[in-house]
C-alpha cells in the first residue's frame, strides 16, 4: 500500500483539446478565486482507496484528522504501508502503521521513480479537470467516484511500471 497526499484546485480546467480542422478549440477557464483542497490516498493492487479531502494546504496538524481518516488503519497486519517522508505525515504514519500492525516503509523526499502512486494521482488530476467541478463541496463529492474508476489491472501496471 502506498500512502501519499495531492491537492486538488477548484480552478482546473483541461490543458487539451480537439477541434475542427483549422478552427479554434474554445473552452471556459475559470478566474476569480479559487480554492485548494489536500487528498491523503492509498493504492494497493486492488485499487485506489477513497482520498480524504480537506481544504487547504497540508501542515503537520490539519493532516492529522486527515491522516485518521486515511486507510492505514484499515489494513491487514501483514501489509507494508509505505508513506512519502513529508514532515505533515511522518509522525503520524508511524503510529497509525503501529496501532494497525503494518510494517511502514518511508521513502526518499522525491522519489516519483519509486512511488507507483504518483502516477495515479496523475491520472486523478486528469479526471477531475475533466469533471470541471467549481465549489469545493462539487469537487470533494466527485473525488470519491473517481477514484473508484481505478482497475485493479491499472494500479497492478502502476506497480509495474515503478519496479
């Protein structure tokens, strides 16, 4: 299981397009305001876990209901939970992993190489701009579902792709 945390922003909007040969692809983009929302999500092999949202940017204590609420205390003893060695999940991972009696792997500060999870939360990021959701509620609300569309063979190729 792979433990890691994204944000999501109110202002995203598809980078691509296609249009009409010789005409011009045109899309709204929003401006004004915008909010950021944190998601603390798991991958395993069978797929992607729920995220937990949260507004705002991820600080050491803000990420510990967030933390609570993530998967680790939902898994197995035997499972390997490995978290990304940021300050705002460290010391909380330690004793979540603990109390649930996983073993916990940190990995190195930016290893995209080696985090398989990286590449979902790519393709999350590429869904929700897709899903073009404004308030933040709308946004929260349709991360769920989302992240329910991840095949279990999709994240097995994320794993692979990591060796």
């Amino acid at each position: 299981m792979f433990i890691d945390e994204t944000w999501a922003k109110t202002d995203m909007a598809r980078t691509h397009g296609r249009g009409r040969r010789v005409e011009r692809l045109l899309a709204g983009m929003p401006h004004g305001h915008w909010k950021k929302t944190t998601c603390v999500g798991a991958l395993t092999l069978r797929g992607m876990m729920r995220p937990s949202s949260s507004a705002g940017r991820a600080t050491a204590a803000p990420s510990r209901p967030r933390s609570e609420r993530c998967p680790s205390p939902g898994c197995a003893p035997a499972t390997w939970s490995s978290w990304t060695s940021s300050p705002a999940t460290r010391g909380r991972g330690r004793a979540l992993n603990k109390a649930a009696g996983a073993s916990l792997l940190f990995l190195p500060p930016y290893s995209p190489g080696f985090n398989p999870i990286e590449n979902a939360f790519a393709k999350l990021n590429s869904l929700l701009r897709r899903a073009a959701e404004r308030p933040v509620e709308a946004r929260w609300a349709s991360i769920g579902p989302i992240a329910d569309a991840f095949s279990p063979a999709g994240c097995a190729s994320s794993f692979s792709a990591c060796g």
